[in-house]
C-alpha cells in the first residue's frame, strides 16, 4: 500500500455479455473516471458503495477492507450502511416527501441534527429554501441539496456520478468550484464520474479512462490527454490523425513508419521491423509550410502535399482539415493558435504543404496490443 | 340490526387490522422480493378476488375445523364465531389491498432506498422512512378498498360462522335474512346504509389514486 493511499478498489464482476475489471487507488484528491456510457462508471461506483457485489477483488478505505473476496466466498463485505462512503447520485436521489431540511438532516445522527442540517444548508448558500420540498427546488439547488445531504452524513469519501450534467454553465462552474473547495477543507478521496473533457478538466487531477469495463490509463489529466496510452483512450477522447501503419526500423534520428506506401518518421520507439502500430500524428505539431521562406531544421521531415477542405476559427485555436494529395489520400487535421498562417490565405481548395517533426508522431500502441486487448 | 352493526363493527374493525399488517408485508415480499414461486404466491393470494365466496368459505372450514393445526394445537376454535367471520373477512379483503400496496412499492424508485443506505440508515429504517411513507397513498387506497370488501363479505361468512343472531349475523345477512321475510323496510335502510359506506370507501380511493400535488 502507498503511503498516502486513501481510497483502493480492485474489483471484477461478470455480466452477461459485459466483464467489469476496475483497478483504481484515490489519494485526497479529485479523480475523474471518465468513459462512454455503458463502460462501467456506475457499477463501479455501486460497487465501492456497496449496493453492487463484484466476483471478486478487494476495496479498501483508508487501510480499512470494506469487501475481500478472492475465492468463491466474500471474507469481508460491509453494508452500504457502515462503508462511510458518500455517493452522490445522477439523478440527485432527494427523498421527494421530505424538505431540503429533512433531506440534508437524514444522514446525521444525535441530538443536533437539525442544526448541523441547517449549518450545511447555510454553508451551501441554501438556507432560503429549507422549508421546500425538491420538486419547489431548482435543479442547481436540487444538486446542492444532494450534496449537502452526503456530506453531512460526514462520509470518509465521495462519489459523485454526472453530477452537475443536467445544469446550465453558470451553475455547474460555480458548483464545480464549491466541490474543490470542499474537498481540500475536508481532505476527501473523491471519485467524479463524467464523460465530459470539458467537466474532467473543471474538477479533476488525475484521470483514469474506463472503456468496456476496464480502466485503460491513469494519470495526469493533461498527460493523459496529450500522451493516450493506446488507441481506445485516442478514441475516447475523439482524438483526431490516429492512424495504422508498419515499422520498417529505429533509425538515429526516430522510428520510420510505413503509412500505406508513405514514410513517417516517428518519435522514437523500440518496436521490431514489420510490426503494426497505431501511431498520434498530434494536430498541433502539423505546420504549414510557407512556399516562398526558406525551411528550418524543424520541418525537414515528414513533408506532405495537402488540400484543404475545410477551416474553423474559434475564441483560441485555427484548425483546418486537409486531405493529402499523395498516397495515403488521408483526412488530417490541423491545429495552431488562431493568429498563425494569417498571409497564407487558407481557404477550402487551397493547395499547400504541411510537416510534421518526428516527435509530434507518436506511437500509441502496435497492432498486436491492441489484437489482445480485444481478444482478452 | 343494531346487534347485526356490532357485529359488522367487530368483523371490519379485526379484519382491517389483520389487512393493513399482513397485507402491507405481502406486498412488500412481492413487490422486493426475489424468490422462486413469487408469482405463484401472487396468484394465490388473488384468488379470493374471482372465487365464489363459498369455495372461499369451504375450503376455511378445513383449515379452521377439525384436524386444522389451529384447532389441534392452539385449541382455538373459530367456526361459527364472530372471528371466524373476521378471518373470512380477511382473506377476501386481502386480494385488494394487494394489487394497490404492491403497485404502489414496487413504483418506489430502489435509487431513493440506496440512498438512505448510503447515508447510514438500516434496513427497517429504510423501510419506515422512505418505502412506506412514498408508497403510502396506494396502501391506503387498497386498505379502504379491501375494508369495504371485508364489511359486504356474505358467502364465506356464511359458510365458516353462519348466520347466527347477536353472535355472527353480520349486516349483509339481516339484508338476506329481510328480504326473504319480506321485512322490505330493514332490507332497504342496511341496503342503502352499506351503499353509502361503500361509496364513500370508493370515493376516498379514488382521491388516493390521484397524483398528489407535490
């Protein structure tokens, strides 16, 4: 167990036509579990609360073994009751015949119930709605309500799924700001389920992608985004250029790929000659070269010819679609900051050129990894 | 047939009690539970709604009379007692009562009962705080309609406690027993008297049934 460890799940669950195999380990941290919907984020938190039992695996709280089972028979399995784990659900789950006060006061126990409600209901900026009941409650303060309701049942970790999906902007920045302050103060393990980048980015440290059942890579969520581990976390994040070519070997300057009769070269990688790979061709290291400049060292390698068809300008980014005019006659897209290629007149026909340096071609996984994957 | 109300009042009065307790708890292992045979006891527990009366009351006879483990053992003899009369009551009130309550926790959405599990609270609290409170109007629509029942109940009564006056003779026979004698006055007065009562049970149903306002 890592020193700081808080929150440990190792879990696996067989379902007809569906096997969830989730390994995780939470610091006092936000961790964002993304995935598509249908990859196994719910179960996963269903189980770590205990309203799911897996097969088999081990969940830990704080050194604490909430389920053990490594044979046939579960040795430890806590009810949902007794884990101190709070779960905030997707659709907020308030009780409808009780009052935002009664909501939040429901998990709290001992005399000062209705106080300690009614401190969480302040501190939520809520107290003007106590009195009403969920269905009088907008869904901002709906989701509010919820919150507080799990907190003030004092859990020992959060987990939170879609939480803020249903709202308007306004409300789900503020709301998403409120969740980091009070994970710091309180010092939680928080799992946030999304499958929003945009949400993950607003909350999250680290992340781990789930797809099919399984967590793919965790990590950092910038590194993650920028360096996916293999083609479905690519996928996931509907990562653009992902391509499929054969090594044809580790040369000094980088990896030489053979993209359908087309030479890349590639960052360097130890891969043998003829294998498979999926490779990253990372939208922002392609460049467009100016005809009539002179090149630098930068764009001497991985030179094609191109046209354009079609280009979007947004607040902070220029990206443009091209197709290459040479085999493979593939789509690649584009990206730079929106001041950039002003002069070069980009406009849908556009014939230009692009390069792309070596370290902007990243492997992500060979053929033969991605073949077990989904095999296994 | 002030006797025959008294009467009526002890059948209903036990009848509706033994409803509210055991129909609440059937309701809930049909509409939670998973075993095998659910439907089989769901089935069974209806059947007094399409049975004749009599068969009802013919097949009570058995379990109530001789060689019934009730008699052999407790020494409890029902037949031809005002008790008698309030079992038959039950078991025909029963088959309502059911299809509302079970209707009505089965809607209970299971994410609300995992809640309050996540937030600390046990099972029998789980039960008393948010099942039975969400499901409450339609446990109380199938009560009523299930008390109604048991207080017009005529044929198994009849063939389990008879007909006898001052100890078992309830409304629904005085109306019988007038009607044959050709005492038309009596018959109308408990006729319209058990309409009214009727009515109105129907009337409160249907209040329940309707979505409340929250």
């Amino acid at each position: 167990m890592k020193m700081d460890e808080r929150l440990y799940v190792e879990i696996e669950k067989r379902y007809p036509g569906f096997h969830l195999q989730v390994r995780l380990s939470l610091r006092t941290e936000v961790m964002v579990l993304y995935g598509p919907s249908g990859a196994g984020k719910t179960q996963t938190l269903r189980a770590i609360a205990g309203l799911m039992r897996p097969d088999r695996g081990e969940i830990r709280l704080d050194g604490r073994p909430l389920f053990r089972c490594q044979g046939t028979r579960a040795t430890v399995n806590v009810p949902p009751q007794g884990r101190r784990i709070g779960y905030v659900f997707q659709g907020y789950a308030l009780f409808p015949h009780l009052t935002a006060l009664e909501n939040v006061a429901f998990g709290i126990r001992g005399r000062h119930r209705r106080e300690e409600a009614l401190s969480w209901l302040r501190r939520m900026r809520l107290e003007h709605v106590a009195h009403l009941y969920p269905s009088q409650l907008s869904g901002g303060q709906q989701q509010r309500v919820a919150i507080a309701r799990t907190l003030a049942a004092g859990p020992a970790a959060l987990l939170l799924d879609e939480p803020f999906s249903a709202l308007d902007l306004d409300a789900k920045r503020r709301l998403q700001e409120e969740l980091r302050q009070l994970q710091r103060e309180l010092s939680l393990p928080v799992l946030y389920v999304t499958h929003s980048l945009e949400d993950a980015f607003a909350v999250g440290e680290r992340i781990a992608v789930i797809t099919e059942g399984r967590v793919q890579q965790v990590g950092a969520l910038a590194e993650v985004v920028a360096r996916p581990a293999n083609r479905r976390v690519a996928s996931v994040f509907g990562l653009p250029n992902v391509i499929r070519a054969r090594v044809r070997c580790l040369s000094p300057e980088g990896l030489l790929l053979d993209w359908d009769g087309r030479e890349l070269l590639a960052a360097p990688r130890s891969l043998p000659a003829g294998a498979w790979v999926f490779a990253h061709i990372r939208p922002e290291e392609v460049r467009f070269i100016y005809p009539d400049r002179p090149l630098s060292a930068a764009v001497r390698h991985n030179r094609l010819r191109v046209q354009v068809l079609e280009q979007r300008l947004g607040p902070d980014f220029r990206l443009v679609r091209v197709l290459t005019q040479e085999p493979p006659w593939a789509e690649l897209e584009v990206r730079s900051p929106p001041s950039t290629y002003m002069d070069l007149g980009i406009a849908p026909g556009s014939q230009l050129e692009v390069a792309v340096r070596p370290a902007g071609i990243v492997v992500l996984e060979t053929a033969e990894e991605a073949a077990e994957e989904g095999g296994g | 047939m002030l006797a025959a109300l008294l009467v009526s009042l002890k059948v209903v009065g036990v009848a509706t009690l033994v409803i509210a307790v055991f129909g609440t708890l059937l309701a809930l292992l049909l509409a939670r539970g998973r075993f095998p045979g659910r439907t089989l006891l769901e089935l069974l527990l209806t059947l007094p709604l399409v049975l004749p009366p009599t068969v009802v009351g013919f097949f009570l006879l058995y379990l109530l009379g001789r060689g019934s483990p009730l008699r052999e053992w407790l020494g409890l003899d029902l037949l031809f007692t005002w008790q008698g009369a309030a079992v038959a009551a039950s078991l025909v009130g029963l088959p309502l009562m059911l299809q509302s309550a079970r209707a009505a926790i089965a809607a209970v959405d299971p994410e609300l009962e995992d809640a309050a599990r996540t937030l600390g609270r046990s099972e029998p609290e789980v039960l008393l705080r948010v099942t039975l409170p969400l499901a409450h109007r339609g446990i109380l629509a199938g009560l009523f309609l299930g008390t109604a029942r048991a207080l017009g109940e005529f044929g198994a009564t009849l063939m389990v406690a008879g007909n006898i006056p001052g100890r078992t003779r309830t409304l629904p026979m005085v109306v019988y027993d007038a009607a044959l004698s050709g005492d038309l006055a009596t018959a109308a007065q408990v006729s319209l008297l058990l309409s009214g009562i009727a009515f109105l049970a129907l009337a409160i149903t249907r209040r329940l049934e309707q979505p409340s306002r929250r």
